[in-house]
C-alpha cells in the first residue's frame, strides 16, 4: 500500500469506513473488527487460530476510538479492550456493499478455446525442484481449473509423486489408482474405446472430488485425444443467452447414481449449477452417464428443465469453449473437477493408450500454494 486509508466513524460509533486510495471505500462492523483483531489476546502468536468466542465479544460493541498508520488500523473499544489489523489484509476482505455478487468466484478467470494448452503446461523435474515453478503450476489450477505436465516418469505409480508435492490422494471405490484403458467387460465407459462427451467426475459422491489427476503411460493409437472444458464458461454463456435456463439447473437437484460394479450403490442429489450463500457458482456437475432422475421439479417445469439441460450440454460442444491436445507418454494434465470438464475421441483399435488416474482434494494444493506464497497477514 502506497498510502494509508482515511477513516470515518457512523455517529453511533457501530461502523467504521476506510476510505482507500486505490479504490472504493469499505465499511466494517465495530463487533465485526474485534472479532477479528490481531493482538495477542485475540489470536495465537504462533499459529494465528483465534482465541475469541462469540461469547467473548459484547453484542453492543462501539468503537472509542480508532488510529491508522501505514500498515496497520488500531482500534480501542468502549470498555478498554484495544487491538489491531493488518491494514493489507482488510482490504483484501474489503467489498462494495452496494455491489452484485460475481457470477464467478474472485480469483478464478474462465476461458474458451484461445486458451493455449501449451501455455500452461510445466515439466516435472522443474516442479519438484523449484517452488516457485511448483507455486505458478498450482496457481494455474488454483484460477484457471487446468494444468499440464511433461517428463513425468512413464511408470506405474508415478502420478502419485505429482500429487505428493501438494496433497493427498482421496480413495474412492475405485481405488487410489484406477487404470484409464479398454477392458474385455467394462464397469465403466471410460475402460472402452469410444469417445467420451466433456463431462464431471463422480457427481454420484458426497463431497465429489475436486481434483482429478490423469497420466499417459503410453498412447501409440490413433484418436483419442483428450479435452477440457471450462464448466464455469458454460454457467456464463448460458446465463447470458437464457437466465431462465441457467435460473433451472441452478434451483433445481437431480439424482446422480453409480452402481455399475456390482459393488457400490452411490448417489447425491445435487444441481448441475450450484450456487453458494453469495450468489457465485461452486460446483458444475454434467455427466449424462451418471444422470439417475430429477428429483423435486414441479411437474409443469420439466420440459423447460430438459430445454435447459440441452442447451448447457449444446453449449460444452461448441468449438470455441473446448481445449483439445494429444496425450504422451510421460504427460499428465490435472482438472478442479468441480469446475472443469474432461473428454476425449475415440480411438482404435491398433496401438495401445494407458493412462492412470487419481483423485485428490483442492483445498490441500491451496494451502500448498498458500505456504509456498509465504501465507497471509492473518
């Protein structure tokens, strides 16, 4: 920060406006700040966990005073009890009170087919041995869904030491690996040779994994290349040419169910386009293998609901949302499975494509790419 912020209290002292240079002012509840004041009384000095409860803070707070200097706002209470924050991390909290919700989730930045998978693709020696080649590649996940790698050993086993530098591998019935390739009775489409529509993973489990990670340990066929998709563009897009479609899959659940291997029975109910409390889009689930029955719909609204349905799937088929690039031995690329959809061609029979594939957890490589970025003022 170049210059520090200029304050003013409401009259009853409740509220207190930081006027910022660079940018619009933001207003914060007196109870609000003690809450989350910084001093040692109010957080562990070696870790940063909070020591309040909401039982330790008066409901009728009200600011007796409040000073700013160039990095940090102090603050005393009616009642004597003082503390400070981080001016750098109020204003990354800092909202417009007055302003729409975002559509997408701060941080996250959609894209379509200008998107060059080449642009966004690191090699593995370089990730492993340099944090901050390791930091940019989990950025990339972190805002854009996607990523790729190359000269990732061609061996059994070997994405899980990609998966090391940042998380945990989530087990699923399907194991901590699974093997992407054609087999003579097939569980599960993607074991066959066909082609595979842009699609989710596991819409059928409650938490759906969030990060899916696929590694190429040979590809002599022909066909099959792989692609992703922005899930979030669709929201966009369809919200855009039909708020009434977008307003459907995103109000109403459908029943997504697996029970291919004679050994799970898995099912969520869960809309394709899922809001949070703020209005942004968490999750995208489209996966028409997995689509079991729509539950809750008013009867008059399920025609319009399948409209809807069509045009969300139109639209992950159109050639300026989709991505496409070809698969070699030793390339990995890793998709946030709630935002990201994946595909590919079909392929022939001639050669052989082997891929495996895992699951991990996003929250682990954003505390990764937190602690590789040196953490925040909190």
């Amino acid at each position: 920060m170049t210059a520090a912020p200029v304050f003013q209290l409401s009259a009853d002292r409740s509220e207190l406006t930081l006027n910022w240079p660079d940018r619009s002012p933001s207003t914060y509840h007196a109870i609000w700040l003690r809450d989350h004041g910084q001093d040692t009384a109010s957080r562990d000095p070696a870790n940063g966990q909070k020591l309040l409860t909401a039982t330790d803070i008066d409901p009728d707070t009200r600011i007796d005073s409040a000073r700013v200097t160039r990095d940090r706002l102090s603050l005393t209470f009616e009642g004597g009890v003082s503390t400070w924050i981080d001016l750098q991390w109020l204003q990354r909290l800092s909202t417009d009170p007055r302003a729409e919700p975002p559509l997408i989730p701060d941080g996250r930045y959609t894209w379509g087919s200008a998107l060059d998978p080449e642009e966004v693709i690191a090699s593995y020696p370089d990730i492993r041995d340099n944090p901050g080649s390791l930091a940019k590649w989990l950025a990339w996940v972190d805002t854009l869904g996607f990523a790729r790698l190359r000269q990732v050993p061609a061996t059994p086993d070997a994405l899980f030491e990609v998966i090391d530098l940042f998380g945990f591998v989530r087990e699923t019935n399907y194991g901590r690996l699974f093997e992407v390739r054609s087999e003579p009775e097939p569980t599960n489409l993607a074991y066959t040779r066909v082609g595979l529509d842009p699609h989710t993973d596991n819409p059928y489990r409650d938490p759906t994994p969030t990060l899916q990670i696929l590694h190429c340990l040979e590809n002599t066929t022909s066909g099959g290349e792989s692609c992703v998709v922005d899930g979030f563009r669709l929201a966009e897009i369809l919200q855009r040419e039909s708020p009434y479609h977008f307003s459907l899959l995103s109000r109403y659940p459908v029943t997504f169910r697996y029970h291919g291997d004679g050994k799970s029975d898995l099912n969520a109910v869960r809309p394709m386009l899922e809001m949070g409390p703020d209005g942004s889009l968490q999750q995208v689930r489209i996966n028409n293998r997995a689509f079991h029955a729509l539950s809750g719909i008013p009867f008059a609204q399920v025609t319009d609901f399948y409209a809807a349905y069509r045009h969300l799937v139109e639209i992950s088929r159109r050639s300026d949302v989709s991505v496409s690039f070809r698969m070699q031995s030793g390339d990995l690329f890793i998709v946030d499975n709630t935002r990201v959809l994946h595909g590919r061609k079909g392929f022939t029979e001639q050669g052989r494509r082997w891929f495996q594939g895992a699951y991990a957890d996003i929250d682990g490589l954003r505390s990764t790419l937190r602690v590789l970025r040196g953490g925040s003022a909190e």
